[in-house]
C-alpha cells in the first residue's frame, strides 16, 4: 500500500481526495496549518471512511518543520500539494501573502523530500489568464495572470517544471482545474470557508440558508449569452478522483517524461447565472440576487479541452451541475444542524 501525503488535507479538496485515495486503497497522511480548515474534518472523515488518518499540523513556510516531518517519513511514495492561499480577490488585495504562502510551501516540499517522489501539484486554469480560443487546451500559451493568485500558480509550475528537468527523481504532474463544487454524497465534508465565502457556490448556499445577504452577480455585461461570466464547474469529487488517476499515472510511469500538465473540467461551461438557476430548479429554493459591477482579476470565460486527461489519465468527469447544486445544498444544511 503507497503512502500518500495530502497537504492542505483538512481542506476542501483535500479532504475529498483522502477520502477517494483511501477508497483507492492508500494510506493517506494530512498535514495542515488550519489556517483556511476545520480539525473536525478528521472526524468527519473518519465516518466517511472508518479511518483515523495520521494528521500533522505543520505550516509549510516553515523549512525545520517541513525538514524534520520528511526525515521522520521517509517511507511517504507519493505527494498531493494542496495547501496554498487561494481567493483571487484577496491576492488582488494581499499580494505578499499569496507569494510568500504558495512558494515557501511549495519549495520547502521540494527541498526537504530530495529522494525518489511522485508529486501532484493543484494547479488552475488560471495560468491561461484570458485565452485566445475555447476550449482552452494544455497546449495553449500561459498568458499574463489576471491576479497575484494566478500569478503563483505559472511560477509554480515553471518551479516545477524546471526542477523535475535536473531530477529525475522527481515525478511531477500538474492538474489545471477548473471551479469545483459540490460536497461528498453523505454531506458529512464540503466546502467550508472561513468569513465570507470568495467563490459563488458557498455564497449562494450561505445566502439561501439565512447565513449571507443577496447573492453579488459581478457583472452582467460580458460578452456572453447571458452577460455573466462563464466558468468549467466540477463536482469536487470528480476532481478527488483525478488526483487518484494522477497518482497511478505517475505510478505507472509517465511517457511524457517526468513533468506533465493536464486540465481537470467537464469541458464545457456554465454562466453564473446559469448555476443560480440550477440551484433553484434542483432544490426548490429561490434566491436573492442582484447584479453588481465586475471584479477585478476575473477572466470573462474559461473552459477546458479535457480529451488529454480522459485518454491518458483514464479519468472523466461524471457528474453534472444539478449533483453539484444538490450535493452543495445538502452539505450547507447538515453543517447549520451540526456547526463545526
């Protein structure tokens, strides 16, 4: 059984993956600073799976930590780098934050396990900025980041990449991914953001339950059907699980070579709009929103080419945006009656 470390594992995604990397049959270890989770995800991951997961709480910027957890480890085969800030709007805001977080984290991993490693990095599509042409595939240009988040995200690969290119040793893929929504099917784990949620889903479940005010539309004259901005929305799940498939593709041995990109979507996209309707329509909620102006640092529209990832990582997304609606609604009713 492969021992696989999830950073940022009591987070959102995270905590999706440890659980399908347990159904996977890995044994999986957490650490997390707590800075943007829950210590009660355990729990709840634990009636998920019926596993206890051995869980460090370690911040990644700090390079004894990180040094002494890879010595004290050295039997870890794998790693799924999660843990980095990641709010658009914030890094617009606090740009040091972003670059100090997201690269000390990231070179510290690198520097302190200097042995034979798979690494899957959560990248985002954010790398491609505004692209030229949709649906955005792996082969198309980096273009300027849109934010500071963005930003990190390019370097990271670029670290990445050129890194893996003097180690061989270092077996690297980066999954670009689109917007995940949605929560596990038993509602016990799901998106839990501290303050204000910063991504639309959260929101809208946070103002349908009583928790938020009207729901912000920012801006509705894009050059789009609707005049909403358009995003590739992924059940969380399905995103779980292609981290799953990037572990065993690294695994197996990547013929690419030791450093690879894929984009993680459905390929297709949704307008806000369009979401809040999904959600009225599956839940039988209606919602109060109102159109404000745009936001900075976001990009018009942005969907994936997912061919690569669902020929060479065996992965495609299944689940569409009414499970999403569904699962997302159900998990904000089960945490107002059993607050974390």
């Amino acid at each position: 059984m492969a021992k696989i470390l999830v950073t940022g594992g009591t987070g959102y995604i995270g905590s999706h993956t440890a659980v399908e990397l347990h159904n996977a049959g890995y044994e999986v270890v957490i650490i997390d600073n707590l800075s943007n989770s829950n210590i009660k995800i355990l729990n709840q991951l634990h009636a998920i799976t019926g596993k206890w997961f051995d869980f460090y709480e370690i911040d990644l910027r700090d390079e004894k930590a990180v040094q002494e957890f890879a010595e004290n480890h050295t039997d870890i085969d794998g790693i799924i780098h999660f843990a980095a800030s990641k709010a658009v709007g914030e890094s617009v805001a606090q740009p040091l934050k972003y670059y100090k977080n997201n690269f000390f984290g990231l070179i510290n991993l690198l520097t302190s396990f200097n042995k034979k490693i798979n690494f899957v990095f959560s990248s985002s599509c954010t790398v491609y900025g505004q692209p030229e042409s949709l649906p955005v595939t792996e082969a198309a240009p980096v273009q300027k980041a849109e934010s500071p988040y963005g930003n990190t995200k390019q370097i990271a690969e670029e670290i990445l990449a050129e890194t893996a290119a003097v180690t061989p040793d270092l077996n690297v893929i980066a999954l670009r991914y689109f917007n995940p929504v949605g929560a596990h099917d038993t509602a016990l784990i799901g998106e839990l953001p501290n303050g204000v949620p910063a991504n639309l889903v959260p929101f809208i479940t946070q103002s349908a339950i009583g928790k938020r005010g009207p729901i912000t539309v920012y801006g509705n004259d894009y050059d789009t059907p609707d005049g909403s901005a358009i995003r590739d929305y992924i059940h969380v799940v399905d995103l779980a699980k292609a981290h799953v498939a990037a572990i065993k593709k690294l695994e197996d041995g990547n013929p690419n070579g030791n450093y690879d990109v894929f984009n993680i979507g459905t390929g297709k996209g949704s307008s806000v709009l369009e979401i809040i309707a999904a959600f009225e329509k599956v839940n039988g909620e209606k919602l109060d929103y109102k159109i404000g102006p745009r936001r900075a640092g976001d990009v018009v529209q942005i969907y994936g080419d997912v061919q690569k990832s669902n020929k060479e990582l065996g992965w495609k997304a299944s689940l569409d945006i009414n499970e999403m609606m569904r699962s997302a609604w159900e998990w904000e009713k089960y945490i107002k009656a059993n607050p974390f």
